[in-house]
C-alpha cells in the first residue's frame, strides 16, 4: 500500500470515529429526554424558561435534519452523506416521534440528493394500493376521525354552509372534489332527510382524490352512499367524475332547476400551480350558491435552492406537528397511526423532491388561497353562529386543551393544534 492510500484509509477511518462519537451523542441525547419526559409525567406550569430551552435542545431530528437540507442545497456531498449517516443509524418508522420524523424525512431529503423523488413517489404508491380495498380505506379514515378533528372540522363546517345555502330548494346538485371517500356526506343526508319542507332531491357527483382512484373503490362508495340514501328516504343519484376536465356544465349534466353547490377538501393542491385559477374560473362557471374550501395550513413551494431550504423548514415544522398530533392521538402500536404516517411520507417526497414533476405538491396557505378565490371574483361569506357552534361542539369530543377554533373574518376559520393553526376552511359564493 502506497503513502496515497495510506492517507486516504487514515482520513475515512478518522471520519468513522467521528460518525460514531456523533452517533452515540445523538441516541444518549434521545435516551436522556425520554427518560427526563418521563420523571417530569409530563411536565407543569411555572417551570420557567430552562425547561422550554432543554425541550428545544432535545429537538435532535429537526436538527440534524435541518443541517442535512442545507448541506444538500450547498452541494456540499461530503456532508450530506455524513449527516445522513448519522441520522440513518438513529432513525426508525418504529420508534418514538423524533425518530419517525427522521426516518421519514431522511428518506425525502436522500430522494432530493439523488434526484429520485418521483420515481420514489409512484414506487411507494404502488405498494400501498397493492391491497387497498374500500373497507380498509374507510375503516382508516373512520377511525382517524374518531380520535382527531382533523377532517371533520372541514367537514361539519362545509356541510353547515351547504345546507345554509340549500335551504329551501328541491333539486341539489353538489360536485364533490375531495379525498375523504364521500365520508363527509351522511351526516348531511340526515339533515337534509329531517328537514321540515319536503325532502329534496340529491345528485352528488364525486371527483374522488388523488387521481387515478382505483373503479373498485369508487363503485363500492358510490353503492354505500346509494344505500344509506334509500335508508334516509332522500331521493339520491351518484355519478362518478375522472378528470377536472369534466367539470363543466357540459359534462355534468346541470339542469336549469338544480342548485349547485362546489365542495373541495384537500383538492386545490393536487392542482399544478399554473391551474389553479383556471379550475376556479371552471367553478364560477358553474354558478354555484355556495363553494367550500378545506386545505391544510401550510406553504410548501420551491423554485430556487433557497426557496428549498425555506420549503424544507415549513414541511418540517408543519409534519412535525402532525406527527405529535398522531402520537398524541393514537395507541403506540396502533395500525392506523403507521398507515397515516406512511401517507405522510410520501406527502413529504412530493413536496421536497419530486420539484417541477407531474408528482409535484405545492401548497399554499389560506390566506393565499383566499386572493385566488378573490380574484376570480368570489366573495367570502362567513360562517353563520350556527355552523360556528357545531364546529365547537364537535372540538369538546377530543382532547381538551389540544384542539381549537380560530375566527379569521371574512375569509374563514382554522382548527388549531395547540394554537397552532392546521386547517383553513372557508364558504365563497359568486
């Protein structure tokens, strides 16, 4: 062996020694902040400043990860491979949240590094709609509902304003752009079966998120929701939309005499950005007396290195608290909880590295939302007492103390997560 190689076996063999000094510094700063947690049970009020300085410094992942995004948008390789190491040897999807949070951010920052990120995305979609099946997804979506307002936020407040506006007529007609599987709809089934005039007629027409949804699946909620109509006694028909495309007057058949309402949970960000005022122009198109919007509260957009690192601060503390939600929210071992988690993860490679491609998510916040409806022209129309005082009925069934209603007039309300805001929804007519 030549002194050149001599060297450079030298140079990596002090570089592992240092890795692995990092790595045990990292799992004792894990095991001592679990084991802190622990003796605090929780903590308390009136334990000064200290405390919310040691709970900041026991943040490893957001750290490491932080250092990680940089070095990847320096293009500092020599780094990014260190640092992912480290948090390779720490991070598990099986662990407590600081490691699940590693774990799966580790895995969208190394699709970014290696430019992978879309192939990445469709692989680990493909996997998990290998055995997707209706009872699954609606057994997920049912029982995360049952423990978080997470979704029925959105969705006691959309009905509320759809209903407002219905009042009074006889033939409805609401396109349904969503992902929640028309889990949103009995709920108003029932209210409109018990309404004191007569019983009126009910066309829904589903653009089931994300796109290509499996015609299984479809077919199987469009039969449940037929059936749960008959058994309410409301006069119902069920039509299946593909594209957005097909949201015109044309294709969905409106008549003269139907009242339109629009209804878009979690659909504007799977929408390229450059589209996103041209399918709203399509829902005024429509002449709807009422539109509602539900998005998660986040802004995750990229078009420079910088805008990356911005990006990657946003997706982390957004996903972060997401997960502490999730944590909080479900047994440690329940399926439902990694399912939900695994759905986050490819949320996260769609958002940090799938940048410029079809598979490419980009949110915006609802105040951002709000200039694009406003623009079209919508109005906002606020939420009356009523709906109000559903939304805060329905937040007393969950933990107290977590969940909250944020007033933002006039352009909507947010669920906070211990006074962080989560989801924006809002009503807009023409």
């Amino acid at each position: 062996m030549d002194d050149g190689e001599k060297k450079e076996e030298w140079k990596w063999k002090k570089i592992g020694e240092e890795l692995e000094r990092e790595r045990k510094s990292m799992q004792k700063t894990w095991r001592s902040r679990s084991r802190s947690s622990e003796s605090r049970g929780g903590g308390g009020e009136g334990e000064g400043e200290g405390e919310g300085e040691g709970e900041d410094e026991g943040k490893w992942a957001g750290k490491v990860l932080r250092e990680c995004a940089k070095a990847i948008s320096e293009r500092d390789s020599k780094k990014t491979q260190h640092l992912m190491w480290m948090l390779n040897e720490v991070a598990t999807p099986y662990g407590e949240g600081e490691q699940k949070v590693a774990w799966y951010f580790l895995q969208a920052l190394f699709c970014r590094a290696t430019q992978s990120g879309e192939r990445c995305y469709k692989t680990l979609t493909a996997v998990g709609r290998k055995n997707e099946s209706f009872e699954a997804a609606r057994s997920l979506i049912l029982k995360f509902q049952e423990v978080s307002p997470w979704t029925t936020f959105g969705h006691v407040a959309s009905n509320g304003a759809i209903l407002e506006a219905f009042e009074g007529e006889g033939k409805l007609h609401i396109i349904d752009v969503s992902n929640t599987l028309c889990t949103q709809w009995p709920t108003l089934l029932e209210a409109l079966a018990t309404r004191n005039d007569e019983t009126p007629q009910l066309k829904l027409s589903v653009l089931a998120l994300p796109l290509p949804v499996p015609s299984s699946l479809i077919k199987e909620v469009g039969q449940r929701m037929e059936k749960f109509a008959r058994l309410m006694g409301v006069p119902f028909q069920f039509n299946v939309i593909s594209a957005f495309s097909q949201i015109t007057k044309e294709a969905l058949g409106l008549q003269d005499d139907e009242a339109i309402a629009v209804n878009c949970v979690g659909a504007f960000r799977r929408v390229q950005v450059q589209e996103r005022d041209n399918l709203i122009l399509s829902f005024k198109s429509l002449s709807p007396k009422v539109v509602t919007v539900v998005e998660e509260e986040a802004d995750f957009s990229i078009s420079t290195q910088e805008d990356f690192l911005k990006c990657f601060h946003e997706c982390l503390k957004f996903y972060t608290l997401y997960f502490e939600m999730l944590e909080e929210s479900f047994p440690p071992t329940s399926n439902e909880r990694l399912m939900l988690e695994r759905e986050c993860s490819r949320s996260i490679i769609r958002v940090l590295a799938c940048c410029g491609g079809d598979c490419c998510e980009i949110r915006e916040r609802g105040v951002q939302w709000s200039q694009r409806l406003t623009n079209a022209p919508f109005s906002p129309t606020p939420f009356s007492d009523d709906v109000l005082d559903d939304v805060k009925a329905l937040l007393k069934r969950y933990q107290p103390g977590c969940w909250s209603l944020l007033l933002s007039p006039p352009s909507g309300i947010y669920l906070t997560w211990k006074d962080q805001p989560v989801v924006w929804a809002s009503a807009w007519k023409p």
